[in-house]
C-alpha cells in the first residue's frame, strides 16, 4: 500500500510539473505589419486544430472551401496537427497541393487544442483571425454569416445559447458536463463568463488587434476565455447554430484537459483581477 500511495504522489507530481512548464516559445501573436502589408496577405487566417481526423478532414475542408469561397473575401486556412497517428497532416498536405490557401503546420514537439490554435494564429497573416473544429460540430457553412456579422465587431462567437443557437442532439452526459464548465467558469470568473452567452465556444473570429503583442496562456481545449480576459476586446457580436454530432472518429478530449480547465479558470481570475485594479 505505501508503495501505490508512493507512485501515486509521484505520478501527480510529475503532472504539476508538467503543467506548470513554461512553453518553448511564448504564446504571443505578433503585430502584421500595416502599412506594407505581404503580397497577397490574407484578409482572414482561419485555424482549424487536427488530431487523427483522417475520416473528416477531406470532406471539412471540401465545405469549408465551399463557405469561404462563397464570402468572395482573401482568405487562408491553416491546419494545425500534432502529428496525428492516423496520418491527418499528410493528407490535408495532398488537398493543399491544389488548394493554395490552404498551410499545414505539423507540430511533433508540442500537443493540445489550445496551443495548437494560438500556434496557428501565430503563423497567420491575416487581418481577421479565427478558428473551428475539423469534426463538423461547427458547421462551416455559417462562417459567411459570421463574418458578415465582424462589421463593426472585434469579435463574433458562435453560440449555441443565444440568437437560435442550440446544443443539438448533444448527449444528455455531455450537457450536463459542460453547463457544469460553464457554471463553474462563471462563479470563478463572471467578468470573463458574463461576456458572450458561449464562452466555452470553439468556433469564433476576431480581429488581430486585440491580441497583438499579448502573451497568451494556452491550456488544454478552450481558448475563447483567453481572448476574452486578456484581449483589447470590446464590441462582440453572436451568431447562432446547431451544434451537430462529430461525423466521423472520436473526440480527444482527456481527463488532462479538464485538469488544465480548471488551473486556467484559477490564472484567467487573477489576470482580471490585476486589469481591475
Ligand atoms: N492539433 C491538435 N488538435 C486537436 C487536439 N485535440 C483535439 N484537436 C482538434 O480540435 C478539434 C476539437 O476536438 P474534439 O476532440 O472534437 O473536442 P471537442 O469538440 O472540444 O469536444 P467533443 O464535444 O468531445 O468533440 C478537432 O478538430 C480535433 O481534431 C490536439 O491535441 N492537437
Ligand atoms: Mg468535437
């Protein structure tokens, strides 16, 4: 028995540690530069994070080029996989060979949703930075809607709480966990939560501006709560969608994520509260 308790210790030990490392390079996205602007620079840098989405990825990024073609803006898109198992970035790679807005970056050293996300917007060039999932949760085809909706808006959010948005066929379990993540965030951070009616949301556009120059705490699979407490974000606007079911392969989220959820709720309060003062 003092042995398990002994490796138990030790194996949450090694997991604070690994939590609280600091990352390789800062989660800071850096100013695009104005006033000359790259050649054929984007208007929006759309990020979609991968892992084993083999079975969607061809048919998501088919519809999500049908949606922002149908925007008639300039526009790129980035996949950011971790190396996925099942071969994901080699065959996002095939379609960007005839798809020329499409960019892959693999990551091997680095995992996780979130700093996948924030790893691509570091890479972007756009003016308008955004991100949805590869599993067809977030259909593509309201990303027109959405960007009509950033006139005159630093941010719009897609949610499934507002505006005829709504959670769908979500399984019942799944409801409850996440009204729970909801609730807890907003008891801990209601000046975050009280913002937007989703929070939670992994679907969302906002300008660069709002994050240029801030260093940013990615942890585990929510990243619209960081934009929120430490972005220059002040008009939001919402639009509202169905959440659908994952077509195809399983989701990633761990018992880690929820684990870095929490320790995020506890650093994204002390943020707000230093910006209160
Ligand atoms: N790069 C990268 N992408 C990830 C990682 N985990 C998940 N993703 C991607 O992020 C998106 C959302 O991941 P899901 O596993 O579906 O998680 P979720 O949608 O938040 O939760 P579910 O409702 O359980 O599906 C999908 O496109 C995933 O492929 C990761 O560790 N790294
Ligand atoms: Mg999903």
């Amino acid at each position: 028995m003092p042995f398990r308790n002994g490796a138990l210790w030790l194996i949450l030990f090694l997991m604070a540690v690994e939590l609280c490392a600091p990352p390789a390079t800062p989660f800071t996205v850096a100013t695009r530069p104005t006033a000359a602007p790259a050649p054929g620079a984007p208007w929006l840098s759309l990020i979609v994070p991968t892992y084993n989405e083999s079975s969607n990825i061809a048919p998501f990024l088919a519809d999500l080029r049908a949606a922002l073609d149908e925007a008639a803006i300039s526009y790129e898109v980035i996949v950011v996989d971790d190396d996925s198992p099942d071969g994901t970035s080699d065959l996002a790679a095939d379609i960007a060979a005839k798809w020329p807005n499409l960019r892959i970056v693999r990551r091997a050293s680095e995992r996780g949703l979130a700093s996948a996300v924030v790893r691509g917007w570091q890479a972007a060039r756009g003016e308008v930075l955004g991100t949805i999932n590869a599993d067809f949760q977030h259909p593509p085809e309201m990303i027109p809607e959405m960007l009509r909706r950033m006139e005159g808006a630093d941010l719009t959010v897609a949610t499934r709480y507002a505006a005829d948005g709504s959670v769908g066929a979500f399984p019942l379990h799944r409801r409850i966990l996440s009204t729970s993540a909801r609730q807890v965030g907003a008891a801990f951070a209601p000046g975050i939560f009280g913002r937007v009616s989703d929070p939670l949301s992994g679907c969302y556009l906002f300008r660069r501006h709002t994050i240029e120059n801030i260093e940013l705490q990615p942890a585990g699979f929510k990243t619209l709560i960081e934009i929120l407490a430490r972005g220059r974000v002040q008009k939001i606007a919402e639009c509202g969608y169905t959440m659908r079911k994952r077509r195809s392969g399983q989701s990633n989220v761990r018992l880690r994520d929820w684990m870095e959820y929490f320790g995020q709720l506890r650093r994204l309060r002390n943020a707000s509260r230093r910006r209160s003062l």
